[in-house]
C-alpha cells in the first residue's frame, strides 16, 4: 500500500511538472506573439520568463523521471522541438 502511494505521489509531480512545462511554452509563445505583431521589446519579457521557466523544469523533469528511458526520451525530444523553435524565433528578435 506504501509503495503504490509513493508512485501516485510520483505520478501527481510528474503531470504537475508537464502542466507547468506546457504553460511556460504558452508564455513564450504569447510574448512571442506579442512581440512580432507590436514590435515592442516589452513584449518579450513573457518570452523570456517563460524560456527560464521552461529550462529550469524540463530539468527538474529528467531527474524526476530518470528512473523511466521512455519518458526521459520524450522530455529530450520536447527540448528539441522547443530549441529549434527558440532558434527561429532568435532570427526573429534580432
């Protein structure tokens, strides 16, 4: 009983942590947005914000799941993905 406890508790910081990463990338893309309809650099602190948000926890994240290859191979995918759009965007801003 203990141990299924444990990996529900586990499984709560997981999803938190997804639902926390998919916000930080709603972030960046708002202020994204934002920043290349308006032109304005205010516009990118959301970008920004949500960018430090992102790093810190798809970090966080691996350690979490680092006992699961499966999921730890789908968090370096959704870096890529985010990092080759980070590269699109910084052509963007500068």
């Amino acid at each position: 009983m203990v141990s299924n406890f444990g990996w529900v508790n586990h499984t709560h910081k997981v999803l938190a942590k997804a639902s926390s990463i998919e916000a930080a990338t709603v972030e960046m893309e708002t202020g994204m947005r934002g920043y290349l309809l308006a032109g304005k650099t205010d516009f990118l602190a959301p970008y920004e914000h949500g960018e430090q948000t992102f790093n810190t926890l798809t970090s966080s994240l691996s350690e979490t799941v680092s006992d699961n290859p499966a999921q730890v191979a789908l968090i370096k995918d959704i870096n890529n993905t985010i990092e080759q759009w980070q590269k699109y965007n910084s052509r963007r801003i500068n």
